[in-house]
C-alpha cells in the first residue's frame, strides 16, 4: 500500500566556503524524483566562487541568501525562518540523500492518515568521492522518543525530519551542539515519530576535530543536565565526569 501523502519538504543547505563540497549536495537535493521539495541554500557570504557555482543551478532552488552571519546555527535559522514546507531538512555541503528516490521513498513507508511529527533513519557515513566508508556507530532506535537522546544521539540530524509547525529557532549559546538540544526539543512536542527504516543520508565522514570535539561533549552534556536532569545525567555518563575532572 502506498501513501497518498504528498507532504512538502523544505531542505536547507548552510554553507561557508565550501565550493569542493557544495555541488555533490546540490545535484543530490536537484536530482530527487520526489516533486515537493523546496531547496534553501543559506550562505555566510563565501568568497571562494561559492555563488558562482549556485548560479549554475539558480532555477532550481528556491531560495539563496549570502550575507555574513553569526555562525552555523544562526544560519540555519535563517533558513528555519524562509522555510515554507511540512518538514525541514539540513543538509550541509558534502552531506547527500542516500538515493535519488530517498524522498520517495521515505513518503511511501508513511502508512497513516496523518503526517507523522517527526520521520527518521539511518545515515551512512562516505568519503570525499562518495564511497562507502561504514555506518553511522550510533543506529537510530526502533522507537524514538525524547527520552532516547540519554544515550547519545542516535540519529543524525541529517536524518532527522521535523515538521515545520514544532521547530523553534536552535538555540545560539550552544556553538557546537545546538542540533542536539534542538532534536529534543522538537520530539518533547511531537506525538508521532516514523522510523523509515531507509538509510536516508550520506555524511560526509571527516571525523570532528579534536579541537571542538571537547568543547562539544561539554555542551552536550550540559544540553542532557536541562533536558533529563544532572543527577540523571551523572549516572549516565559517570565515565565522562571523571574524564573532566581529571582534565581540569
């Protein structure tokens, strides 16, 4: 049984000179057999031909903004606030759908009269030119709730479609993992959360820097503290505390 379903998705690219990466994303999002599909690209004014490169495809996206602005998270704001779909979508430059048909396909295993609040899936993690380097280490559950970001976050945020109608802005005092806190806003709202059991998308698999990996863990960590509780979160991560301390 297929569904009749024919939501709209808004997908959002945020980019900052990232000219080598940027047009696999953009062919990957142009190229979907999935009609209903509105292409944002939010650019924090790159000067490395970036813009000559969205013009190749200009009839095809929706929307381009490039301005200066006040990091990641701001810009996808902006994109959040230009966004006219059920559903948003982030995919940065070097990030892909999994297949042309991924849309189409994420669409046909919705069996419900309504639009589910949140649908999700697996993400495949790839290389430069698009191999297969191995699955993300954390799966996404069977069922997801607000609940399952205690251990993590078990899906990526690539894969993590929420409609438009639950999302609020990400909040900008987190500079590394305001995707996180986001998720878990939005599934605190949600009632229903689809598990497509597709791979939706391929990350582009360059590992986090060391440099912001730490500061990210803190901010994670802080992120689970406001949403399960310290003394929870503590016990959860009993492991990570002491690795803190000792770093002090």
């Amino acid at each position: 049984m297929h569904s009749r379903l024919t939501p709209k998705f808004s997908v959002i690219t945020v980019t900052y000179n990232a000219r080598p990466l940027l047009e696999d994303t953009i062919q990957s999002v142009i190229s979907q057999t999935y009609r209903h599909v509105e292409y944002i690209i939010v650019d924090g004014g790159s000067h490395d031909g970036t813009l000559a490169l969205i013009g190749k495809y200009r009839e095809r996206i929706a929307c381009v903004v490039s301005e200066p602005d006040r990091g990641l998270y701001d810009a996808m704001n902006k994109g959040i606030r230009l966004a006219t779909g059920d559903y948003l979508c982030f995919l940065n430059a070097g990030d892909s759908f999994h297949e042309d048909d991924t849309l189409q396909q994420m669409v046909h295993t919705i069996h419900t009269a309504e639009l589910p609040d949140v649908i999700y899936g697996e993400t495949a993690l790839v290389d430069r030119e698009g191999h297969f380097v191995r699955m993300r280490r954390l799966s996404a559950p069977e069922t997801l709730t607000w609940k399952s970001f205690r251990q993590g976050m078990l899906v990526c945020h690539q894969a993590f479609f929420a409609k438009r109608s639950l999302a609020e802005p990400y909040d900008l005092q987190y500079r590394f993992s305001a995707d996180f806190d986001w998720c878990i806003r939005v599934m605190k709202k949600a009632r229903t959360l689809h598990n497509t059991r597709l791979t939706l998308i391929d990350y582009l698999d360059e590992g986090m820097t060391t440099r912001n990996q730490k500061a990210s863990l803190r901010e994670r960590f802080r992120i689970m503290a406001h949403h399960y509780g310290l003394i929870s979160t503590m016990l959860h991560h009993a492991w990570f505390v002491v690795r803190l301390m000792l770093k002090r």
